[in-house]
C-alpha cells in the first residue's frame, strides 16, 4: 500500500470532474421534481445521452457536436416519458423505470459497434496559463468546458427559480398543480419542458462519462450514477446549491476509492467499489427526516377535469 | 344602463348530465348577483365557463355588449374578470406576495407588488402582510388572499364562489363591507351561494338554478328564504326531528390532549378537554384547519396520543388503532369522502369491507366473507337511500351525497357506542343533507355518544345538544347549545372582540 | 455480420431510433385526443389492454428488426413460433418453464408490493444475495451427502433474500427512506459482493484459479435437478406455482390482501381503515426479497450451477415489466412470465440464427412495458376525438 501517490491536488482536480455527471443529472431532475414530476429514468436517459454523444463525437471528430447530441438524445428519450405521464396519465414511478430499462437496452443497441474504441480528446484546459498556478491552477481552472458549463447550469437554475417569474410558475406548478390550471398556467405544457430540461442535462452528464471520464463505450456504462443523482436531489431538499454541494461530496467519495483502488490499499476492491453507494443509502437514511421541502404536487398524476 | 355581462343561452354537457342547459342571466355593473342553487345545480360550471375554465357547447356571453369568449383564466382576468375559489386555488409553500404575482398577468417586482399589496389591504380593510407563507395562514387570511390577487387587476366583475363557508360570523362582516364597498366603486360581483340568509343581506339581485336550468329570478330582499328555498330545492323538505335526548352515562372522554399535525400545514391541537355521553350530541363549530381533521384522526386511532389522553368507558384508547377501536364500537367518518373515508376505485362493497370487518364479522382468521359483505353494502345502500345501480359499482361514480350518505350509513348500521363524524354534511345537497342530520339524530336516541365536528353552524345548531369551538387547535368549553346565539357563537369561535357581528 | 443502422460508417448512427420513430407520431396524435374519465375502471379495457400492448409491440418491434436489416416477419416468428413450434421444440420447450419460473417467482411478490405502493425494484440485488447463502449453505456441507442439505439452501436463500430486502424494508419504517433508491442501490451492492464471493469465499479450490464456485449440478445433494427429466420443471418451478396460488389466495380472499389492495388505491383510506403502514411495508419487501432469493437460490443450485462473476443475468429488472405485463394479478403474472421467457429464449434463436442483436431484445421487452403502461390510461379513461378544451 502507498498512500503518497495519491497526490491530493490532483485528488481534488479529478473530484470535481467525478462529480459533473452526477450534477448535470441532479440538476436536471431537480427542476423536473420541482414541477412536480418525479422521473426514474435518469439512469436511462444518462446512458442513451452516453451512447449518442459517443457515437456522434466518433462520428463527426467534434466532442462538441457530441455533447449537443448528447443533450438531445437525452431530451428526445424523456420525451417518451413525458407522454406516458402527461398525456396516457401513466403512473410516474413505472413509467421511469420503463425509461431506464428501455434507455439501457437502447443505449447497448445503438453502441454495439462501438465497443473498444476511443473518442477524439476533449480539449481540457480551456482557461488556458491560468491552469499552471500552484495549487488552485488544476483545482480551479483546470478542468474542461463541462465542468464549468455544470457550475453554470446549477447557478442559472438556482438565479432562474429564485428570481424569475417562469421559476415562478414552474415552482407553482410542481406545488399545487390544482390551483395551477386553475390560474390559467398549461401544466403539462410547463411540466413536459421541464421533463426535457432534465432529459438533456441528463444526456450531458452521461456523455461526459463516456467522452471524458472514462473515455469509451462499454454498455451500461453508468453504472448507477442515475440513481445516485436522483437520491442527491432528495438529499439537497430540492435546492441547487446543495445539489452541487452533494454532487462533490460523492464525486470525491468515488474518486477517492478509485485512487485507493489504484494505491492497493488492503480493502478488497469489491468493497470500495460498494462504497459510493452505501454512502448514498447512509445519506438518505440522514436527510430523509425532513420531507417537508419535497414540492407539494411530487409524484401526482395531472388530469384536467371539466 | 347597459349590462357589464349577458350570459345568453349557455349551455354545457358532460357525459350522461347536462350541467347547465340554456342558461341566460345579465349583470350590470356595481350590481351584486346572487347565483343560487344546490350542489350540482351547474354553478361552478357556469362560472367555470365566464373565467375560461371551461368552453360552452352552445350559447353566448357578451361582455359591454361586445362579444366574449375567453379561452384560458388569463384571457377572462384580462377582460376583467377575477375569481375568488370555493377551494382556494393557493400555493401553501409559496408566499403571499408570489401567490398573487401567479394570478397576475404582468406583475410588478417584488418589492412594488408588496406596496400594492400592503395599500390595498387597507384600503379594503384586509389585513394581510405579503411576506408570510401562505400554508400559515388561516382560512380567512387565505381568502384575503385569494380576492386582494383580484382587486389588483382592476376587475369589472368579481365571481365569488361560497365564499362565506369557511369564515368565522365576524369575517363574514368584514367580507360583506369590503364587498358592498367594490359594489359602490362600480365593480359587479357574482355571489354564488347556497345560504339563503347571507344572499338577503348582501345581494341585489338572484337567479336560481336547479338541474343545470334557471327556474327563477327574484330581488332577495324581497323574496323570503322560504320561496327561494323551494325554488331551488323543487320540494318542501323535512327538517330533522329530534327526540328528547335522555343523557346518559360519560361515554368517551378526552382529557388534555396535545398532539402536534402530522402535516406540514397542518394544526397542532393544543389541550383539548371534553366529554361525552350517551345520547347526546356534542357539535365542535369552528372553521375547517383549526385541528379538526387532526382531532377526528386522534379519535379514529390514525393519529396516535399519549396514554390518558382519550377514553372509552373508563377505557385508556392510547395505542389502541381504529380497527381495534371499532371492535370496541368507537366508530369515525372522516371528512374526505375520496380517498380517506372511501378508496375510490373500489367498489361498494370493497368500501363496506374497508370499516365493516370487525363489527360485522366479515372477516374470520384473516379469511374474507365476500358475500357477507355485499349483503352488508346492500343493507346500507337500501336504508340510506344511495342512489347507484349496485353494490359492485366503483365509489367515484356515486354523487357526493350519495357516497356521503353511503359513508354515514356504513358507520350508523354498526350501531356503535361512539360516532365521531368530520363535516358531513360538506357539499352534499339538501334532501341528503337532512337524511344525514336524521341519522345521527336518531343513532344519538337510541344511546349512542355522537360528536359531530363542521362548519356549518346552522347544521350544529340544530342538531347538536351541546356546542363547543375548535379554533386554533383549542376547544372553548362546551355549552348547552339552547340559549345561544350567534354573537356568542362567533365570540367562542375567537372571532375579534369588541366587533359588531352582522346578523346574517 | 451484416452492418445495421448504427454501424459507424453508414453515418446514421446517431438515430435514437426508437424514439425518432415513436415520439413525434405519438405527440401527433395528442391533438386529436382528449381524455374523459370513466365512472368506473372498465373491467373489458384491462384485460384487452395487455394483448393490445403486446400485439403493437410485435408491430413496432418488426418495425425495429427491419430497420436492423432483418426480415421483421422471419425475427418475430424466429421468436415467439420457434421456441414451441419449431423444429427444436423439444429442447426449447423446457427452457419455456426454466427461464419463466424465476421470473414469474420474482414477478409475484414485486406484485404484491407494486399494488400497495411500495416499489422494491432491488430484486436482482436480493436474487444474488439469495444465490449467495443458497450457494454458500450447501457449499458449507461438501462433499457430505444428506437429503437436509437442499431443504436448509432453500431456506437459506430465502433468509437471504428477504434479509437484503428488509434493509431498505425497516429504513423506510424507521426513517422514511425512499425505498426505490435503497433496493437499487442495494443491487449494485450485491453485484460487488458477488464477484467478492466468486473470487474469494465461495472460489472453487479445484477450479484452476478461475472465478466461480464449485458446480452444483455436480453435487447432489444440493443440486437442483429436474423433477421429471426432459420437462425443464425443477423445484423452483413448483416453488413459483405454490407462489402464485399463495398470492392469488392472499389478494383475494384474505384481510392481508385487501389492506394490500386498499393501500395502494387510497393509503388514506387504508390507513383510516385500520392498515398499519409500517407493518405491510415490512410484508411486502420481506415476501418480495424471500421469492427472489428462492429465485436465486434454485438458479443457482439448477439451471446455472455456480456462483460466478456473471451469475445474474437481470432477471430481476425483467420481472419488473412481467409485473405489469400481467398486471399485477398473479394468474396475468403466469401468462407474461411465460411470455417474456419466450423472447428470451427466442431471442437468443434470433441472436443464433438472423444475427439479432441480444440488445435488440432488451428493447423489445422495454417497449412491451412502454405500451402497456401507455394503453393502461383506456381502462379509467375514454378516449375521444376532436380538438382538446380550453387549458
């Protein structure tokens, strides 16, 4: 075992790349449950994002044309959710989970021929000499335009919630969908944007795993990190900032066993490999004292009547 | 002077029951119209159609002689036409100030609408400060609320939908003011009601509606109670008989109890003491939220208290559930019909299974007694009158009143020691309404300890022996409730003092 | 093999086609459609609905097949005609009962939660723990030989089972813990554990060094043979019929079921009616994690043999959509239990014989569920023509 070569600085680096594609997923369901819609399916529509980013970077050489598709795949794949829950009245908890069964088998269709490839290098650094300080440099700017585009996504949702009139209504609506209609405002119009918000943000996330992180193709790729991302927003009590303080906290949880993996600490490896997600179990057994943040329409199927 | 509103013709089906079928009115501005008619006499849907709720299949509606045909709540508030709900259409984690910025076309920000807010609540004599959550406040406050979200936008014609029926008698007072002080300004309102009385005092103008068409059109002030009583119901109706209530024996107790709300929103019931015995009725009055739900769930066993708090017959209730406690014979029927005193999908007798199990023997070492229990639905859908084809139907397909009456009567034919019932009357319409009111009455003569808990105080009164007030989660002392009237009433509830109370 | 659609240089690989195909025709058609509710469920529409899901899905799956560059109708007779019809029925008639029963065993006690609310979908986390101790519990014995050795394995996986399943089960008692997360994130868990026990405790010594436990099948005792040779019926099946009766019986002539029932129709309402919530949570995730460690325990101890890295094969998540497939009424749960046997089975002939893709079939079953859960709106709703209302 040799713990010295875990450099912490880089440690902390690649903590913050960890945890992007559990945030841009977070964040994307938190505004979907804050309209009132829970959506299971993150892991579905992380993985479907995986494999069209992935596929389309290959493709086109562009990792940013990747992320767009990415982005849309995942919006596309929530659209099938949107009309099972908004319009067929399905109930939300089966309809996610026919979403992430279906995104899985889906996303092992489409990358099938992709397996073992690598995808062209996403340009890193993109603040440049700022990257070479001592210390903050790799910790702060060092990282790629995803990591940032994350951090400003989490900050436009929380500015948009809090000070404008569409978070507003978007927050009235997931509060009490009732008194919603009743005012006029089209809940599923409002309710259908919001699911794919959190589809494309979802797709994100995925292909950032599977251009970035890992960086390949292999199928069922995300391994969870759907489902950590929905316990995340549970643990945030719907709030983003919380979501990124979360977002980091199991982000380094994950990289921190993968460098002790690497550093043959004396825990078998199956054993870190369990840990992020008992540390998620332990964090919901915490935090799931106090519901009373959880929007008031969560969960409830809308259905207009006379 | 020309009308602000002529409604011409309306008329709107749903499947199997024409709501409102060729409905003509006109209201001209700074008149007060009265929209009288029982449940399901196609008032909602009416206005559901003025504020574009709702789209008529037929007819017209013209606005300052102009056409108007609004398609969504936002195209009627722009016409100006505001709406205050009979349930409040509120968002309780959200505040007061951003609950009426959501009703607002164009809202100013924040920190203006507060002003506006602050000065119109003045203006009109509705105290309300912008800043507090409105899951907070109180029914009255939330109705402030509610009309202060449309007296921002100028409206021409102000729809009120019942709006009396969750106000103390000394918010009433405040309400009519505000009410004839927007008549005086030129604003037209549209009060829709079904309290005769309320509709004498404060409106010009009424028209009754009974199966959806207009049968009358009438000057209240001049018409008495009893006529639009008949016009609206069709019939002369029975008013409940009650034997003389030969009190018995303290039967179910409840000593300081103080349990916090298991909702968020919810109200706290802080020291409740009373007792009840056989035979007799005891009505808690009060307006809905001040613990009332909490205060059924306690004694139904769905809220747990701490030992001592209730007791059956010298009996501690404490850890004792309902369905244990209705073997016992301390029977309960909430307020909800959908959902807590009834599944909706089931049917019928899936319904009389959910309460009958343990009184009725329906059950055996777990074993259900399917035929023994239609036999039981079948009972109480004969005795109480509950109009539907059979047993076998789901519950959401009855009317409130039937399911209602099929409710009360699943409790009632158990013959229990103890009835507890939460509003049962609550949007039921008035043949049902007075069948219910003769079930608990006669359940109380032949010795059963009833505890009626509602709103309706004309209904405690005249049902109840003793009165007592859940306000804020705390009980006033029951009194006998011969002797006394509204202004003492209206003081038990907590109304303010010191405040001449209308005589409504 | 022949190059399909997402082959990288055709240069249409970015097609999410699936939904490229369904989404916009299904959004179309909501501007003709609006929904009026039933009085009542319609009793006709919920028994329709199932073969109407099915029936579109073989409509929409040849759709996908063709697209792959395979003859739709050759891949949906390959699937669902060769495996009872075929030429080698005989041998893939049996496999009809050995894939059906775990799943169909897994399915029921999913059922019985679902109903109520309360949605445990860890139970392939619970199959493998299940596995695990059947596994382990025989393995403890070898090389004894004693007929008590396979009663205590079945007991073992099923103390197995329900024990992985009532860690989310008392979290959401104690702490109101969402058990959706916790079973699922239990699964991954167990996959860990899995592949521990493969490579560490349950390692066949004699196995060269390769993962993977000693085989079963060749240790009688503990082996899960056929009960009658050639029919493909182990102990896991009778277990799954014995379930399924248990079940049938329990949601309709008992006061357990019914508060089942009345739980996830009005919790209100049940709470009111005496159900106590905590308890019946503990019910249904016990029973639900004891069927699919039973699951595990007789794939294990039968048709697998081993406890390896790859044992699971998500059985688990598949009896999720025989659930509903069979709309959570036991005998409806048989019937789509065989059902999803067959396209397995008939996929993999696919696989074998057109080149299907295996992933080709997991989109299949996940479309099956899609179609059903957006035809289930018919049973409380009518649907009519015309331009929607106001709002």
């Amino acid at each position: 075992m040799d713990l010295s070569a875990i450099n912490p600085i880089l440690l902390v680096a690649a903590m913050i790349a960890a945890a992007t594609p559990i945030l841009l997923a977070a964040i994307g369901e938190l505004v979907v449950e804050r309209a009132g819609v829970l959506n299971l399916g993150v892991e579905g529509m992380m993985i479907t994002g995986a494999v069209c980013g992935f596929i389309i970077t290959v493709n086109t050489g562009s990792p940013t044309v990747g992320f767009i598709a990415a982005a849309i795949g995942g919006a596309v794949l929530s659209l099938l959710f949107a009309f099972l829950t908004q319009v067929a009245l399905a109930n939300q908890v089966a309809s996610g989970l026919a979403l992430t069964l279906f995104g899985l088998g889906l996303s092992a269709l489409m990358g099938q021929s992709y397996v073992g490839i690598k995808p062209p290098r996403t340009e890193s650094t993109p603040l440049g000499s700022l990257a070479d300080i001592p210390v903050i440099g790799p910790i702060v700017f060092g990282h790629d335009l995803i990591v940032y585009l994350g951090l400003a996504i989490v900050a436009a949702t929380w500015a948009t919630l809090k000070f404008t009139r569409a978070g507003l209504v978007l927050r009235a609506v997931g509060e009490n969908h009732d008194a919603a209609h009743a005012l006029g405002y089209k809940v599923k119009r409002i309710r259908t944007l919001a699911i794919m918000f959190g589809g494309a943000c979802a797709g994100l996330g995925g292909a950032y795993i599977s251009l970035i992180r890992v960086p390949q193709w292999t199928e069922g790729m995300t391994a969870g990190v759907g489902w950590i991302a929905l316990a995340l927003v549970v643990f945030a009590s719907w709030k983003p900032w919380r979501v990124l303080l979360g977002a980091y906290l199991f982000g380094g949880i994950t990289q921190l066993q993968l460098n002790l993996q690497g550093a043959g600490v004396a825990i078998p490896v199956e054993y870190l490999a369990m840990s992020p997600y008992i540390v998620t179990i332990i964090v919901l057994v915490i935090l799931s004292a106090d519901k009373s943040r959880a929007p008031g329409s969560l969960g409830r199927t809308f259905h207009a009547s006379g | 002077m020309t009308d602000l509103l002529a409604l011409r013709g309306l008329t709107k089906a749903y499947p199997g029951v024409i709501a409102n079928d060729d409905v003509s009115l006109s209201i001209a501005p700074g008149e007060i119209h009265a929209l009288l008619g029982e449940n399901g006499a196609g008032k909602s849907t009416l206005v559901k159609m003025i504020y574009g709720l709702v789209k008529p299949d037929a007819g017209k509606m013209e606005m300052n002689g102009a056409g108007f045909a609004p398609t969504d709540p936002r195209a009627a508030r722009a016409a100006g036409v505001g709406m205050v709900f009979q349930h409040f259409s509120l968002f309780d984690a959200l505040s007061v100030a951003e609950n009426i910025a959501l009703g607002m076309e164009t809202p100013p920000p924040m920190r203006t609408l507060a002003a506006r807010i602050e000065e119109v609540s003045q203006t009109y004599g509705l105290p309300l400060s912008p800043d507090r959550t409105v899951g907070d406040l109180s029914a009255g406050e939330r109705q402030r609320v509610e009309i202060i979200r449309c007296l921002l936008q100028d409206p021409k014609l102000l729809i009120m939908d019942e709006p009396t029926s969750v106000l103390t008698p000394q918010e009433v007072d405040i309400l009519f003011k505000t009410l004839r002080k927007l008549s005086a300004e030129g604003t037209a309102i549209l009060y829709i009601s079904h309290k005769l009385e309320e509709i004498r005092a404060l409106c010009d103008t009424a028209t009754i509606l009974r199966g959806g068409k207009v049968v009358g059109d009438c000057v209240p002030r001049d018409t008495s109670a009893r006529e639009m009583a008949e016009l609206m119901v069709g019939s002369t109706l029975a008013t409940p008989k009650s034997a003389a209530h030969a009190t018995g024996e303290v039967i179910l107790s409840v000593t300081n109890l103080s349990v916090a709300s298991p909702s968020a929103f919810g109200m706290a019931l802080k020291d409740i003491s009373f007792a009840v015995q056989a035979g007799e009725v005891l009505g808690i009055g009060g307006v809905a939220g001040n613990g009332q739900d909490e205060l059924l769930a306690v004694l139904s066993g769905e809220l747990p208290s701490a030992p001592g708090m209730v007791t059956f017959e010298g009996r501690d209730l404490a850890g004792i559930g309902p369905e244990a406690r209705r073997g016992l014979g301390v029977l309960s029927a909430p307020e909800e019909r959908l959902g807590h005193a009834a599944a909706p999908n089931m049917s019928l007798t899936e319904n009389a299974m959910l309460t009958g199990a343990a009184r009725e023997g329906l059950s055996a070492r777990g074993l259900l007694n399917w035929p023994k229990t239609r036999a039981f639905a079948t009972r109480i859908i004969s005795e109480f009158d509950v109009r539907t084809p059979g047993p076998e139907n789901a519950a959401r397909s009855l009317s409130g009143g039937n399911l209602q009456k099929f409710v009360i009567g699943r409790e009632v034919l158990q013959k229990p020691e103890v009835l507890v019932v939460n509003q049962p009357t609550w949007g039921v319409d008035a043949a049902a309404a007075a069948a219910i009111r003769q079930a608990l009455l006669d359940l109380a003569a032949g010795g059963t300890a009833v505890v009626v808990i509602s709103q309706d105080l004309d209904e405690l009164m005249e049902i109840s022996d003793r009165f007592a007030a859940l306000n804020e989660g705390r009980l006033s002392d029951p009194r006998p409730t011969q002797g006394l009237d509204v202004e003492q009433i209206g003081l038990m509830l907590g109304g303010a003092h010191g405040i001449e109370v209308a005589h409504v | 093999m022949s190059r399909n659609l997402f082959d990288k240089q055709s240069g249409a690989g970015a097609n999410p086609l699936g939904m490229a195909v369904l989404s916009p025709a299904l959004w179309l058609a909501l501007l003709f459609v609006q929904l009026e509710k039933r009085p009542q469920p319609s009793k006709a529409m919920a028994y329709a609905t199932p073969v109407l899901a099915v029936v579109l899905t073989m409509i929409f799956g040849g759709v996908l097949f063709a697209v792959l560059g395979k003859d739709p109708l050759q891949a949906i007779t390959t699937i669902f005609w060769e495996p009872i019809f075929g030429e080698f029925a005989f041998f893939y008639r049996p496999q009809l009962l050995i894939k059906g029963a775990p799943l169909v065993l897994i399915a029921i006690g999913l059922a019985l939660g679902f109903k109520a609310g309360i949605w445990n979908i860890g139970a392939e986390g619970q199959y493998i723990v299940g596995a695990i101790c059947g596994a382990g519990a025989g393995l403890a014995f070898y090389p004894a030989e004693s007929v008590l050795i396979f009663p205590l394995m079945v007991l073992a996986g099923a103390l197995g089972g329900w024990a992985w399943a009532m860690i989310p089960g008392l979290l959401k008692v104690k702490f109101g813990t969402n058990e959706i997360l916790v079973s699922l994130m239990l699964v991954y868990v167990a996959e860990q554990l899995l592949a521990s026990m493969s490579l560490g405790l349950l390692k066949n010594p004699e196995g060269f060094g390769f993962p993977g436990s000693r085989n079963l099948q060749q240790y009688p005792s503990a082996h899960n043979a056929e009960i009658i040779t050639g029919t493909g019926m182990h102990w896991g099946v009778v277990a799954a019929l014995i379930a399924v009766i248990f079940a049938y019986v329990l949601l309709t002539r008992h006061s357990l079921g019914f508060a089942i029932r009345v739980t996830g129709e009005a919790p209100r309402a049940a709470k009111f009616g005496g159900v106590n919530p905590g308890r019946l949570v503990l019910f249904c995730l016990g029973i639900s994690g004891l069927l699919a460690g039973l699951a595990g325990m007789f794939e294990v101890s039968g048709p697998s043999g081993q406890i390896s890295i790859d044992f699971n094969v998500g059985y688990g998540f598949t009896a999720i959509i025989v659930a509903f497939l069979g709309r959570l009424n036991p005998l409806g749960i048989v019937a789509a239990g065989l059902l999803m046997a067959l396209t397995y089975i008939g996929g993999d002939i696919a696989q074998s014989q057109l080149g299907l893709p295996a992933a080709a079939i997991q989109v299949f079953q996940g479309m099956l569920l899609f179609f059903l859960l957006a035809l289930d709106v018919l049973t409380n709703y009518r649907v009519r023509f015309g331009k929607g209302e106001t709002a």
